[in-house]
C-alpha cells in the first residue's frame, strides 16, 4: 500500500500507464515463449525511472519515446511481410538511379560508390567505420540526457522527433521496400523475401576480428532487409546537430558534425545505404524537426 500510494503521488491520474506498454509487451511475448531477458530489464528500467522520485520522473518522461521506438521496433516482426512481394520491392531500379544520380566512372566503367568501396576496403576501414554503427543507439540515449540536465523542452523535442523518425521511418519501409547494397552485392537483382538481415561483408569481419557476434546479433535480428529507405542511421546523428547547436560551443558542434559526416560515410563504406538513402533521410529529418517546433511548446510538467 505505502508503495502504491508512492506511485500514486508521483503519477495521480495515470499511475500505471506510463509502464503499461512494456509490461504488457513482455507478458504478451512470455505468454508466446519469446520473452528475453532484455525484456525483462527494460521493465525494470522503466519502473525505476517512473516511480523513484519526480526527478526520475520527469527523465523518464523524456525518455519514454526511446523506449517506445525499440518496443515498435521489436513489434515489426509481426507485419514484416507487409506491402512486400517480389514485384513491390526496390533493388536494381533503385541501384540504376543511384549510379545515375551518385555513380562514378572507374576505368570506363560506371559503378556506384559501394562498388568501388567493397573493392577497396581494408581492415582499418571496416573498424574506423564500424564505430558509429556500433555506438549510435548509445550516443541518441546520452544525447537525450544531455539535454535532459541543460534544457527539458528540448530533450523532449529531441527524443518524441526521434519517435516520429522512426514511425515516418518504419512506414516508408513497407509503402517503398528498397533493397540495400548489401543485398545486392549478396543475392544481385533476385528479389529474394526469404532472405536473411545481415550486418554486411564488412561488419562481419569487424565481429571475426573481435571474437564476438556485436553486428551480426544486432542486425541479425532486424525485421527489415528490405528497409534502405530513408536512412535513419544518418537521420539520428542529423536531429541531434539540430537539436544541439544552440546549446554547444565550437567543440561540441564540430563532434556533432563530425559524427553526423561519419556516419554518413559509413552508411556508404559498409553498404547499409544508397546515397539516395542518405539525402532522403536528411530531408525527413528537417521536415520533422521543423514540424516538432509548430507544436505548441512542450510542458516540461508531464502528467
């Protein structure tokens, strides 16, 4: 009862709700066999940070729609298959328009810039680009507590910008399924649905060279192969310049920057993306940072 009435205080109209979306996630999922222990922790994290203090709370809050995207995320598997067939998926019309668009002349051959890349690459390429692949989730998390402690209207606008990304992201998945450059240099213009999620050649090998599974547990159980366009690994980077300029300095920026450029470089080396990918998912990323501040301002007193 005391810790009833302690959860009541802090969140007097809707005590429950604010948890409800993981707990009954994970009790679905454990009702079908397929809870992990991830589940689980994220329950917990979010129960701490719900029901510790107001403190707590109001992080929470600003971090609730990070937690609602990887439910979302996770949730995909279950509609995969829409929208796609072997007619209504992109792969070589798209290669096509980015070799005309993007493409180089190399010897009298035209080829697009993963072509030459996948050729070229070296040990020290795939480990320099497998870093912001490896570190983005962790860098959009401590970006949103960043602006958590110096400005609680923009850590909201920054991660409910990251929530609509990825639902504006996951939609164009199924109404434009695209194939990467990965897949094609794997299955070539063969439009295969049963195809597995791969972190790529080069990824792969960064996981070989450190003795562990990072990237290929990762993106190995990704619902989305066919899920090139737009990119959001270059969307999240470009949100969080955004979001951050007015409050940082030279340095700050200039990391910001750097990160964002890196990454889009990477998209690029690693063959996750088209360039076409990159330029479309900037161009969603203005449109909702934009549209996040038509919203009237945002309370920084939730619930």
């Amino acid at each position: 009862m005391k810790l009833w009435n302690h959860m009541r205080a802090l969140w007097p109209r809707w005590t429950i709700l604010p948890v409800a979306p993981f707990f009954l996630w994970t009790l679905y999922l454990a009702v079908r066999g397929q809870a992990r222990g991830d589940h689980l922790a994220i329950c917990a994290i979010a129960a701490g940070l719900a029901y510790w203090n107001r403190t707590s709370k109001r992080l929470y809050f600003g971090v609730l729609p990070l937690g609602l995207v990887g439910l979302l995320y996770d949730a995909m598997r279950f509609v995969k298959d829409v929208g796609l067939s072997e007619s209504t998926v992109h792969d070589c019309d798209l290669r096509n328009i980015e070799m005309r668009w993007f493409g180089i002349t190399v010897d009298g051959v035209r080829q697009t810039l993963h072509d030459y890349a996948q050729v070229h690459a070296t040990f020290w390429l795939d480990a320099l680009f497998a870093v912001p692949y490896g570190i983005f989730l962790y860098a959009v998390f401590g970006f949103a507590v960043y602006l958590f402690v110096k400005d609680y209207t923009a850590a909201l606008r920054f991660t409910w910008g990251f929530f609509v990304l990825n639902v504006l992201g996951f939609a164009t998945y199924h109404i434009y399924p695209a194939a990467p450059p990965w897949y094609f240099h794997k299955y070539g213009c063969v439009v295969d649905l049963a195809a597995h999620a791969s972190p790529g050649a080069n990824l792969l090998r960064v996981d070989q060279m450190m003795g562990l599974a990072y990237f290929t547990g990762f993106y190995g159980r990704s619902n989305d192969v066919f899920g090139a366009v737009p990119s959001l690994h270059i969307a999240y980077p470009l949100l969080m310049i955004i979001e951050g300029w007015a409050r940082g300095r030279m340095l700050p920026r200039t990391a910001l920057i750097v990160f964002y450029i890196w990454m889009c470089v990477a998209a690029v080396y690693l063959d996750h993306h088209w360039v076409v990918d990159i330029v479309l998912g900037t161009l969603y990323t203005l449109v909702v940072a934009v549209g996040m501040r038509k919203i009237p301002q945002l309370s920084s007193r939730p619930f």
